[in-house]
C-alpha cells in the first residue's frame, strides 16, 4: 500500500487528533439541526448535565416528550437563535441567556487554580467536531470540510485543502467567498467566531463572510520573519491549528480572553457598527508568552514586544491588560493594578471597547484625563489605568504612601527613546514611595532619588514598539551573550517584513518616487563678498524651498498627480497627506494647493493639521493675521480625524501632526516635502500601510529625501532590531572631562546647589551660583560653548536612562545630573558666527522647477540589523568653515541641484544663449512688452521661445529633446528666458 494523499485521509488524520490527543467528540449530520445552526443532540445533553433544574423550570425535563414539551423546546430554540443574531456566538457562551424563568448557562469557564469545583465544571463541556457537515437546508450536498462546536454551539467552520492534490490556502479561501453564501443560518455574521481556510502548509481565516468582499487574513506563526510556517520535523506544519489552537484550553482561552464584537461609531453617519474580532496567531503568541513568563518569574521583569506598525498593537495591548487583571502565580494575584500609557489619544477607547464584552468596564478600567484621575484610580485600587506619559510629571509630588505594598504591570504603547528614559523614571518615581523628613542628610535624600530612578522590583514592564531604538533595546530588551559582549534583543518580533508579506499591511516603498529641486540664483550687487560654504549652501537652499514660486511648482505637481493617478483608488475614496516641516510651509502649503484646486475647478478640499497659530495673508482681502489651524478649516481641531473621511476633504497637510499613532485605511498617497530620518522616515512614511480590502498599494512622492536614506531607515526594522553591545558606562566620565576642562563650575558650586535644592531652599540661594556658572561660560569661544553645553545635556539625558539599569548607584552622579538639570535652562545658546544671514540681501531667485527623479521599488535586505549602544557624543559641533566667493558658491549650487547630465553641455548651454537673443530680438514679443501687460508679453514670448527653439533645432538635437519630451525643462526654459529678457526690457524702458 502506498501513502494516501487524498484530501480526505488528511481530514482523517486532524479529525483522529482531535479524538485521540484532545478529548474531541465527533458529531455526525443527523445530531446538526439546520433550522437553528446548531449540534441539538450535544447541545440539550450539557444542559441537561450542567443545569436539569433550570430545564425542568422551563419546561425541557429530562426525557420529556409530547406535544408541550416540543412547543416548549421550539419556544427555546427560537429565542437561543435570535439572542445569537443578537449577541453573537461568543457573547451567549461567556454570558449565557435569560429565557424565562431561569438564566441558563450555555458554556462552563476556565477555572482558576484555587476552584476545584470549577475544574470539575470545566469538564462537563462538550468539546465535539462534525466532519462533511451538511450545513444547507436548500442545498443538501453542500458540505464543510468539518466544524468545530462547543456544548452544541458552531464556534469554527473550515474548509481544507491538500497541495499534494493542487489546491491550497488559496482555493479554500475562493471556495469561501464563491461557493459559500453568506445568507446561509451557519454563515451569518456572529454566528460563529471565524472560518478557517486551511491547507497543509498555510492557514488564513475570516471574521465576516460577504462572498467576494470576504477579508481573509493570515493565521501563521511566520517564517524568518517572514510569511508562512516554518518546516514541521514532526509532522504538517500546519498540525499547531488542530493541536495548539483547537486544544480545549487554548480554544477556552480564546472564546474567554480574545474572541469578541466590538461595536464603533461610524462618524459620518453616526450608526453603531459591529466587528468581529479574532486573534491573529502572532497576537494569540505573544500574550501566551508574556504570561508564561509571568507566571514563572513573577513580578519585576522587562518586556519588549517589537510589532510592525499596523499590526493590531492596541488589541494585542489590550488583551494582555485584561488577562494580567486576574493573573494568578502561586494562588495569589499578581498584580494590583494595570497601567496603560500611551501618547495615542484614542488608544483609551479602543482598550475599552475591545475589553467591554469581558468585563464590567466601569469596574474595572479608568481613564486618567487628569493628573487628579491617575492618583484617585490608584487610590482606589481600579484594575486598568489608561494615561499618557504626559499627565506622570504632574502627580509625582501628590503621590502619597499608601502604595508602597502594590504591584504594577506597566504596558508602555509605542516606547521608542523619547519615552524610555525620563518616562520610566518619571513612572519609578510615581510608584515609589519617596518620603524625605527634616532629619534627613543630603546624601540620605540623594541615596533615595537614586533608588527612585532605578526599575522598582514591584513592577513589570511591556513595552511594545515597532521601531526600538537602542535606549528601548538596552531598557527593555531581553539579554543574550554573543561574541563576549551582552547584546539585547526584543522578547518577541512580529516583523515588518512578515506583515507585508502576509499582506496585513501595505509595503509603502513599493513606489516611491524622488524629485530633484533645480534652482537658479542670481546675485544682485556688484561686489563679491565671502562666506562659509556650508551655511551658505544650508542658507540658499532654505530660501528657496520656502519661496512661494517654489512651494506654488510643488503644490502644481501634488494637485496634478493625485487627480491623474490617485483619487480614483480605494474605491474613489483615497486620501493624501502633505508632510511638511514647519508650520510655515504648511500654511504656504495650504494656500497654494487650494489655489491649484480652484484653478481647476476640483471638488476637493484641504485640511490643515499643526500646533500653536501662524501669520497666515487671506487670498481674498490680503490681511495678515495669526491664524490657528481651527480658524484656517472652518472646524474645531478635534474635529480633524473625524472630518478627513467625508467628502470634500482629500488633502491633510501636517506640519509634525499626525505622523506617528495615525490609523486611516483610506490615506493612500504621501508627498514628502521635510527632511525624514531613522525612526521618523519610517513612523512617517508608515500611516500609508493600513490595510483596506479595496487598497492596492500606496504611493510616496518625495522632495527631500535620498531614496538610499529611506531604504537605510527602513533596514533597521524591516526584520529584528538588536542592541550590538551595552552602553558603556564610562563613558559618563568622558562627558564630565569635557564639561570639567571649561572650569564653569566647582564641585562646591554643585553641593550647594544640590543641597539648597534638595531641602527646599528659596531661590535666591541658588540663582548666584548658577548665574557665576553662567558668567564663566559666557568667555568661551564658540568651540568651547557648544563641547560644553552638548556635554551638559547629554550627560543629563544619558544618566537618566543608566540610573534606571545602573546595579550601583553613583552619588556623585546623581547630584550632578540635578545640578545641570538646573544650569542648562540658563545657559545662552552658543555664540555662532554666521555672517551669511545677510547672503539673502544680496540674491533672488530667477528660476525653479521640480523634476521627476526616479520611482522605485526599494526592496529591503533580508536580514535581522544590529545598531550602536548609546554613545558619549554631544550633540554640538562646530564645523570648520570652507570660506568662498558669493559667485563661486552660486555656481556650485546650481551644479548640485540644476544638472541634468547633458552628453555635451557646451553646446547646450551656447543654444539656450542664441535662444534667448533670438527671442530678445523677436518684433512680436518686443512690441508686446512695450505695448501689452506682462501676461500677454508672456504668451508672445513663449510663442517666440518655440519659433526659435524650431531654427536652432538642428544645433543642439539634445537641447531640442529635453525642450520636446521634458515638461519640466520645458516650463523652466520658458519660464527662465521670459524671466531674464523682460526684466532686461523693464530696465530699458
């Protein structure tokens, strides 16, 4: 006999485990009643095990029959499907129905360690499974490969493939969108929690059936970090599905902590909308694994989950804050109150509404709008506490304490570097109890606020990110040896290359396109002055970006492109976003795009996204005014998200607004016109990756970046970020020697200050010392300034991290860090000799265009990167200046951004001169610009630039080519032979 490679002989082996490994019964057609989706037989035997009392109330006693008890029976039934329509499949199981007079209980929950009782009714549930279910009243052959029940209730259904017959994932998930109809009793929405497609290699699921509209995703554990499952040395690697997930803990565990509806508001329409949620296997994983290693280690471990953006971070946050609400160890609970900090606004609501349906949320989750709210929910012992790092700083002297005792989980939503540092001791210091008495010395107080800094025992941490960075690796990271140094690594990696892969999220580098800024400058006095190179350059090239003729070319090319190539997406529902970096060249932004949108009669509309107000010139009156991003859209600022859905609205143009923790499927298309860089490119250029099941792709446009810079963001996280080596602690006595050389203050001068400080003194104790401090830096040369003051601020910023990891407090430290802490904010900014601020006095600008580079599909390397601890540098320097000509640097400059590698420049350049005479001289323009206003001389001189361009064709066929083919050499051609010969006419004249 040979192997049997039938799809049925691989049913046989799933349906064999499930009877012999994990208790399963198997359920046949005749058990399966149609009229009410449900296994009847299996169904009425555990209530009448579970509850003969309340059936017999019922009037469903056991063995009872006649025409009474089928009218009851039918009565029951009805309303168990009709509750089930209601409710959903997971909400009657967990909460059971009220069918009067008795409230009946249709699934026995988890038990916890010290029930026994509970154990026992644990095991009185029906975990069962029919093969070839025959589902159709209609349709009698239509059959599902098998269905999964509990108690009697359809919780999965699955269609299975074999490849060793030619069909895989794929035609399981066809069979389902094609061949299955959604109005089916079986099928419907909620009825049950998720339909599996399943071959012997991959498996996807779906929530909702709406035939071709059906939204698949993946349920695989991945494969280096990428999509699929990983070879099986046991068996099919698909077997975890039927002996992990189907395994009745596991699937108790997901029915009871995972599986939900959640209801949201559509903000349009204001109508409730329900959605089905079910773990992704990665989401599933990690909360297993956090726990496990909760309940073997206990309280006081560290945590870093790393998941791509778009991943379902917020979910998977919340079901772990809700399953570490009761987590037992040792038969007590481990943990007393539940943190959630977030810089997210709506994360709040989301953890509340993917929790509601376990729990009673008034109960048990508080949001902490107020400093006054976080203190009180501590106080009162709420079970999940929702903040911000933002609202920690202004309750660290309210705490009182009473919490000395209490134990935290702390779940940190998007640690990058920004939060690890201060914001874990800021939530230390909180959490500690920090009590400083008249009787204390200085180096008691000092000794206190070491031990405050450091990661207090009585708490764990979960920190989850998608872009760690090395502080977040070496805080919160898991340490491993590897070549004789101590490397980090995250706890568990969701990478952002198995996301794009499974197409759980968007690949947002598959189409970026660069353009290139080419300028011409002129000089506008006689004299040649001298300048450093480099400012001059920086100077230049930030006059022109913000110049309007500049921004108005830009905002041309963004309004042509998206009306050409973007609108129509998403169902003609896609949205683009403007990056731009300062609030002023977003209001630039914003008017000139609106005056591109006018031009062209568009239906469209802009919105404006910044903070604090901005002088703004109304296109109607021409007054100036400060103007507010509320008073620029007609609408209030909370209103943003919400409006950016409905029509007219398709541009939001941001100035550092909405480029981290934004979650719009509907944004398509990003035009980039700031300076993005490591983790910023890829927060950034990542709120185009929500999924949308009618979104394609994306598309980035880009005017100031190097598509190399974005590919080497990227890398960083495409796969596992590690943490190469630990921070050298040393290297804090380099910062020190480079502040101590400038003799700007004494060890003295920071015991008093210190002491003063620590104790409460008023201030006009410590202002003269730090004000001498001050005078003594005052002296030094720029040089000096910058070593000093970069110093200063680094020290502060790095020992605020090693202070929560040191295992040997430093006094010494710990009294400078207070110390400078206090100078810095008086130490003038180092003095800068810029002489080219000036350099704008004596230039303008002739011409500017905006030319398509390149579009790309930048493809990432498939390997884990490795990143530097933190080193010791400061952040300033002063760069040796390279002094040059005014008319030199201008030559350089439009070599680096007005070249486009001409075969014989030359020549290019001796036509463009005998095209502009000849246009000088032409009698048309020449009458025209004597005769007619400056629009109409426009139009005869580019009638005469195209009559020349004809006669000098044959001396330049390169020259000619660019001017035919290149819009935008064209328009700058145009644009610069108007600009020079009119001008050259209004002198004359």
């Amino acid at each position: 006999m040979t192997t049997n490679t039938k799809e049925a002989a691989l049913e046989d082996l799933i349906i064999a485990s499930l009877e012999t490994e994990s208790g399963y019964e198997q359920g046949t057609n005749e058990d399966y009643n149609r009229d009410y989706a449900i296994d009847e037989t299996r169904l009425f035997r555990f209530l009448m095990i579970t509850q003969e009392s309340e059936m017999t109330n019922i009037g469903l006693e056991a063995d009872g029959s006649g025409e009474t008890y089928e009218h009851n029976k039918q009565k029951f039934l009805d309303f168990l499907r009709n509750e089930i329509t209601k409710r959903g499949v997971i909400d009657i199981l967990r909460n059971g129905i009220k069918f009067y007079p008795s409230n009946i209980s249709l699934y026995n929950p988890t038990p916890s360690e010290r029930n026994e009782q509970a154990k026992v009714n644990f095991e009185k549930n029906i975990w069962s499974v029919t093969r070839q279910l025959r589902y159709s009243k209609d349709e009698t052959r239509r059959a599902l490969d098998f269905v999964v029940f509990v108690n009697g209730l359809p919780v999965l259904t699955t269609e299975l493939k074999n490849r060793w017959t030619k069909q895989n994932v794929e035609d399981a998930v066809k069979q389902y969108k094609t061949d299955r109809n959604p109005n089916e009793l079986l099928f419907q929405f909620k009825r049950c929690a998720a339909h599996f497609a399943i071959d012997d290699e991959e498996i996807k699921f779906c929530t909702k059936l709406e035939g071709n509209d059906s939204w698949f995703l993946p349920f695989n554990k991945g494969f280096n970090d990428g999509a699929g499952n990983p070879p099986n040395p046991h068996g099919i690697a698909t077997d975890y599905f039927w002996k992990e997930t189907l395994d009745k803990t596991e699937l108790a565990n997901i029915i009871e902590n995972y599986a939900q509806v959640v209801k949201e508001k559509d903000p349009q329409t204001g109508k409730i909308k329900e959605i089905q949620i079910f773990p992704r296997y990665h989401q599933w994983s990690v909360v297993k694994l956090l726990l496990a290693d909760v309940k073997d280690k206990g309280v006081g471990q560290r945590y870093l989950v790393q998941h791509s953006a778009g991943s379902g971070k917020s979910n998977s946050i919340a079901w772990l804050a809700h399953q570490l609400v009761d987590f037992e160890k040792d038969n007590q609970t481990v943990f007393d109150s539940i943190l959630v900090v977030t810089d997210r606004r709506n994360l709040d609501d989301q953890i509340k509404n993917t929790i509601k349906s376990f729990t009673s949320v008034s109960n048990t989750v508080a949001h902490a709008e107020h400093s006054s709210d976080l203190r009180d929910a501590i106080r009162d012992g709420k079970k999940i506490i929702i903040t911000t790092i933002h609202k920690f700083p202004y309750i660290i002297d309210d705490i009182g304490t009473t919490h000395k005792g209490r134990r935290f989980a702390i779940i940190i939503d998007e640690a990058h570097s920004s939060q690890s540092g201060n914001m874990s001791a800021t939530m230390n210091t909180i959490l500690s109890t920090i009590v400083f008495s008249d009787d204390d010395e200085s180096e008691d107080v000092i000794n206190k606020l070491i031990e405050s800094r450091k990661l207090m025992p009585n708490a764990s941490y979960f920190a989850f990110t998608a872009t760690p960075k090395n502080k977040t690796l070496e805080l919160f990271g898991s340490p491993y040896k590897e070549d004789g140094k101590t490397k980090h690594r995250p706890f568990h990696n969701y990478s952002m290359k198995q996301a794009i892969e499974e197409g759980f999220i968007l690949d947002v580098l598959k189409s970026y396109t660069t353009y290139q800024s080419y300028y011409h400058l002129v000089k506008t006095i006689e004299e040649d002055p001298i300048y450093d190179k480099n400012k001059a350059q920086k100077r230049l090239r930030k006059y022109v970006e913000l110049e309007p003729e500049a921004i108005l070319k830009k905002a041309e090319i963004i309004v042509e492109h998206f009306h050409e190539s973007v609108r129509y997406r998403i169902d003609n529902k896609a949205r683009a976003m403007v990056v731009t970096g300062s609030i002023k060249k977003a209001v630039e932004y914003f008017d000139a795009i609106n005056e591109c949108l006018k031009n062209r009669k568009s239906p469209y509309k802009t919105i404006i996204a910044f903070t604090g107000d901005a002088e703004h010139t109304d296109a109607s009156t021409q007054e100036k005014d400060m103007a507010t991003e509320s008073k620029l859209n007609g609408f209030p600022s909370n209103k943003i998200e919400e409006n950016f859905k409905k029509e007219p609205y398709r541009f939001l143009i941001c100035a550092d607004k909405f480029q981290t923790g934004y979650d719009e499927p509907l944004l398509h298309t990003m035009y980039v016109d700031k300076v993005l860089a490591d983790i910023k490119a890829v927060q950034t250029l990542s709120r185009l990756n929500r999924a949308h099941k009618n979104k394609e792709d994306t598309f980035v446009l880009d005017f100031a970046n190097k598509a190399d810079d974005i590919k080497e963001a990227f890398s960083r996280y495409y796969k596992t970020t590690l943490l190469s080596d630990e921070t050298d602690r040393n290297k804090v006595y380099e910062l020190i020697a480079n502040m101590e050389k400038h003799e700007v203050y004494t060890q003295k001068d920071v015991d008093n200050v210190v002491d003063y400080f620590i104790h409460g003194h008023p201030r006009v104790n410590i202002d003269p010392i730090l004000d001498s401090c001050v005078t003594n830096y005052k002296p030094l040369n720029e040089d000096g300034q910058v070593e000093f003051k970069s110093s200063a601020k680094q020290f502060v910023r790095l020992y605020n991290f090693l202070g929560a990891i040191l295992s040997v407090g430093m006094v010494e430290w710990e009294k400078l860090s207070i110390f400078l802490t206090l100078l810095i904010p008086k130490l003038p900014a180092p003095k800068e000799n810029d002489d080219t601020k000036e350099l704008l006095k004596y230039i303008e600008l002739e011409s500017y265009r905006a030319q398509k580079k390149e579009t790309l599909n930048i493809s990432l390397d498939n390997k884990d990167y490795e990143i530097p601890p933190i080193t010791a540098g400061g952040d300033g320097y002063v760069n040796n200046p390279e002094i040059d000509y005014l008319s030199h640097i201008l030559d350089d400059f439009h070599k680096r951004w007005g070249d486009l590698n001409w075969q014989d420049e030359d020549n290019v350049k001796t036509t463009i001169k005998q095209v502009q005479l000849s246009v000088s001289k032409d009698e048309k323009y020449k009458n025209a610009m004597i005769n007619a206003d400056k629009d109409a001389a426009k139009d005869e001189s580019i009638d005469a630039t195209e009559r020349a361009m004809q006669s000098f064709m044959n001396d330049s066929m390169e020259l000619y080519k660019q001017y035919a083919d290149n819009p935008s050499f064209r328009l700058w051609l145009i644009d610069m032979i108007f600009n020079g010969t009119y001008k050259r006419s209004e002198l004359t004249h």
